[in-house]
C-alpha cells in the first residue's frame, strides 16, 4: 500500500507542475540580433588576408530584419599593403524558414602601399550587394547563414575588388 500511494503521489505531482496556467502571456523575444563573420587567406608572394565583418539587426516583423553591418580588412604581401573599412545598411527577408534574400549597401575606405615603389592610395568605394541563401539553426537562438551575394555596382576596369561575386558564410544570434 505505501508502494502505491508514494507511485500515485509521483504521477500526480508530475502532472501538477507540467500544467500552464490558461490567460499567460507567452515571453516574447528581444527583437534584436548580433552576428557577423570572420575570414582568414593565404596566397602566393607571402599574401596573407584577415577580414571581421560584425552586424546588428532589429526584427521589424518576423521575417523581415534591418540594422547596420561593418566591415575590415586587413591584407599584406610581399608587394603590398591594404587596409579596408565598410559600413552601411542591410534588410534581409526571411521565408520558407531556412531561406532568405537580402540587400546590403556599403560605403568602403581603402589604404592601400605598395612596398616597391612606395606609392600609396586612398581611394573610396560604394557597393550594394543583392543576393540571398540558407540558414541553418545552430541552437536555440542561433543561426548559420550561407550564402551569395553579387554587388551590381562591379566594374571589371575600375573597382579595387576583384570580382563582384562574393559568397558568405556568417553566424546570427538573437536575444
């Protein structure tokens, strides 16, 4: 008989404390998101490149965010030296839960020496990139993007990047 009362006494307690009360408001989210990405090259003639790229983003609704992304870079080789800043705007749209398209406008400052001749360049750049791609959750707030974004203001003769196909892969987290 004690077995039994002390077995109806579990069940029942378990039962008691897994119930929701009716009329509670669920939690909401923070609607703002931090992430960014980081990458790190290596080439011929000793090049070494090192980029961060962080971002800060505010859910206007649920499948649609906005904020501002940074950008630096710092590349080196025998030849040259190069540093670059970006900032600017970003809206993705996100759908079908894992896929979003988006568009991101930045305005770069470039440093750039050349280590022979020593001649030295400061130049600016805007680029808008249009593109999209897959989001993968990573855990409970957290996010990888993979993606591919072409910036339609490329000019094969005259910009300092040198293709305007660029891919990403970035990390999201929201609060």
């Amino acid at each position: 008989m004690k077995k039994f009362i002390i077995s109806v006494m579990l069940i029942s307690s378990g039962s008691l404390f897994s119930q929701v009360s009716i009329g509670t408001q669920a939690q909401e989210n923070n609607r703002w998101t931090f992430g960014g990405g980081i990458g790190l090259g290596f080439g011929s003639n000793s090049s070494f490149n090192l980029q961060a790229s962080p971002r800060v983003g505010y859910s206007l609704t649920e499948d649609l965010e906005a904020g501002a992304i940074g950008s630096v870079s710092w590349q080196t080789s025998n030849s040259y030296k190069s540093t670059m800043f970006g900032v600017g705007p970003f809206v993705n749209y996100y759908f079908a839960r894992s896929f979003y398209v988006g568009a991101n406008y930045q305005h770069f400052f470039i440093n750039y020496k050349d280590k022979y001749y020593d001649y030295k360049y400061n130049t600016e750049e805007n680029a808008l990139y249009l593109g999209g791609g897959y989001m993968q959750r990573i855990g409970n707030n957290s996010f990888m993007q993979l993606g591919l974004m072409y910036n339609v203001l490329w000019k094969q003769n005259s910009s300092v990047f040198t293709s305007g196909l660029i891919p990403n892969i970035g990390f999201v987290v929201g609060l």
